[in-house]
C-alpha cells in the first residue's frame, strides 16, 4: 500500500473526492485495496463505487484491481500518459520491465516517426489493452532481466528505459518492430548525436543480443551515421561465424563487408 495513504485513517474521503484527493498528493494510480482504505468500504464494493468517476473519465482502469486517475488536461484522451502509470502497472503484476524500441528512442528524442503505440520489454506474459486513446503492446524478452536501463522522469511520472546504447542494440535485434531497416539507421544517428557515451554501452551489453545485432548496428554506426573508432566493437563482430544480413528479411545476396562481416543485401536509406 502506498505510505501516504496507508497513514490516514480509513473513510477519509467519499468516492467523489478520489482524484483531487489522489493529484494533490502527486499520486496517479490507486489499488482496489487502497480505496477500500480510503472509503472505508468492502474490497467488492469498490467497482461499483468508481462508476460515476468512470462515466466522468475522471478514473480509468489499468488492470484488475488498479486504476488511474485522469488529469483535467488527460480528459479527452481518456486516461493519462502511459510514462505516468507503467511503471506502477508493471511494479503491480511483479514484472521488470523497460520502455521498447521505438518508444525508449522518442524518449530520448530520436523518433522520425512518433510510435503508434507504446512498447514495453518485459520479463513475462502480459496482454496487451488499450488505454483511453494509448494502445500499449508488452513483449516478453529474456535480456530484460539484465540489460543496463535509466530511471527516467518525464513529467510526473518514472518509466525504466534502456541507455542509448543499449536501445541502439534493441533496434537492431527486432528490425520489423522498429519500423524496418532505413527507420532504424535513421534513428540510430539521431540517437548518436543525443548521447557521447553509448559505444561504451553498447559494448556492455552485446553480450545479451545476437551477433547479427551488434554487426548491423556497427555497420550503421559507419556508414550511416559516420561514426569512427568503433574497433572495439569490430572485434566483437569478428567471432569466426558467417557473415549475418545486414536486412533480415531481404535477399542472402549481396557484397560482403568484411569489416563488420555484414552481407549488404539492400541499400539502406537514411529518412532526412
């Protein structure tokens, strides 16, 4: 229980009093049990006591037994931000968990397109909803466990986001969920330019990814990004197994970069 409402006596509030009572206090997701606490009322009773604020899309579920509070300026979009509330979501059903692919790239400010939906690793089976206008979409990734992330602060709210380079990897493991090969070199040099540490982060945590990953990622780095001193990474690249394809979904024909023992199967187009 939250230790700002497990210190008030039970029956503080009535139901109506719920959101200013919860933002006042900076507090955005609330528990069935909480408001049990609150109202001084049965667990069962809770549902039926939060219609009226559900009718006023004033508070929205988020799972069975967790709900948010919508902001006045969240009214329309039916509920808040999801950076505001996944990190509750996830610390509800006992998962780690980090923001995916291209959500973590519009994190730091590397987006060419804004993500149509927000991603999230996580560390086991979770379904995906639709919360107010926000489509969210969970994938289950063993590497979430270890991969190095940030606690970052948007807005209100705190959201776990893997560094740059570490997010750099993740494109290039899952080039059809980060928009296909030419989005994911254009957004790997806006990410270059965000950060001046990230060679070091990626060489971190290549070891969780598939060499093909991290040969495409130097590749780009390179010669999409222009990016020098990148030998450390090269010596990763070179562990004496065939060449991988610089797109996995192309043809397994092409020349060969013996630098980063990459088959360039496509031209790859920057998205200026």
């Amino acid at each position: 229980m939250n230790t700002i409402i497990e210190k008030e006596n039970r029956g503080i509030i009535k139901p109506s009093e719920l959101p200013i009572w919860l933002l006042s206090r900076g507090i955005i997701t609330v528990t069935t049990e909480e408001c049990a606490h609150l109202f001084n009322s049965s667990l069962s009773d809770i549902p039926n006591k939060l219609v009226y604020l559900r009718n006023k899309n004033q508070i929205v579920a988020l799972a069975r037994g967790l709900w948010a509070v919508v902001p006045t300026e969240n009214i329309q979009m039916g509920a808040p931000e999801p950076v505001r509330y996944i990190d509750s979501l996830m610390s509800f059903y006992g998962c780690n968990y980090c923001a995916g692919w291209l959500t973590a790239a519009a994190l730091y400010g590397a987006s060419h397109q804004a993500p149509q939906v927000f991603q999230v690793v996580t560390s086991k089976t979770i379904k995906d909803r639709k919360i107010g206008r926000s489509e969210l979409k969970f994938y289950e990734r063993s590497y979430v466990e270890a991969i190095t992330k940030r606690r970052l602060v948007i807005s209100d709210g705190v959201i776990n986001v893997p560094t740059v380079g570490s997010t750099m990897l993740m494109l290039c493991a899952d080039i059809l969920m980060s928009g296909g090969i030419d989005n994911v070199a254009t957004i790997i040099s806006e990410l270059s330019e965000v950060s001046s540490g990230y060679v070091e982060e990626i060489l971190n945590d290549a070891h969780l990814f598939q060499t093909s990953a991290i040969r495409r990622l130097g590749w780009i780095l390179e010669n999409v990004a222009n990016i020098t001193n990148l030998d450390e990474l090269k010596k990763i690249c070179d562990d004496g197994t065939n060449p991988s394809l610089l797109s996995p979904y192309n043809s397994h024909s092409g020349s060969i970069d013996t630098n980063w023992h990459l088959v360039i199967n496509r031209k790859v187009d920057k998205d200026i």
